[in-house]
C-alpha cells in the first residue's frame, strides 16, 4: 500500500505542507554577484556558487519546487 493509505488507515495527521505561493513568500531572495560566481541568500541563509549557471539552475529547481528545495537546504546547512 502507499504510505498515504497506510497513513488514512492509521488516522495519523497528514503532515502539513505550503502551497508553491506559500513557501516562496516564506523567504527573501537576494543575489550578489561576485567577480567569479555569485551568493545567494535566502532568507538568513547564505549559499554561495562558483558559477552563475550552477546558481541559476538551483534557483530554478527552487522556482519550480520550493518546499522540498527548502528541506533540502535545511538538512545541508544544519
């Protein structure tokens, strides 16, 4: 069975999780770009990038799915 019913079944609570809206409204995004590559910070969270295509493509894959990029970053800058 997928964990959802297996969840239903058990009547355990649904984790909660934000709308795409929701979650990118969450943080502030600044760039600052750098003689070579860029930092980017969200929220109070700085991430630098040698490249600006490798920043670009994460900022993408945030764009496009912020909550799990979210957990992502937590569980690496923790």
């Amino acid at each position: 069975m997928e964990e959802l019913q297996i969840r239903e079944q058990l009547d355990v609570p649904k984790e909660y999780r934000p709308s795409k809206q929701e979650a990118l409204s969450r943080h502030e995004i600044n760039i600052q770009f750098m003689s070579r590559g860029c930092v980017i910070r969200v929220g109070c969270k700085t991430i630098p990038f040698s490249s600006t295509e490798e920043a670009i493509a994460e900022l993408q894959k945030y764009f496009e799915n912020p909550y799990d990029m979210q957990e992502s970053w937590y569980k690496q800058l923790i």
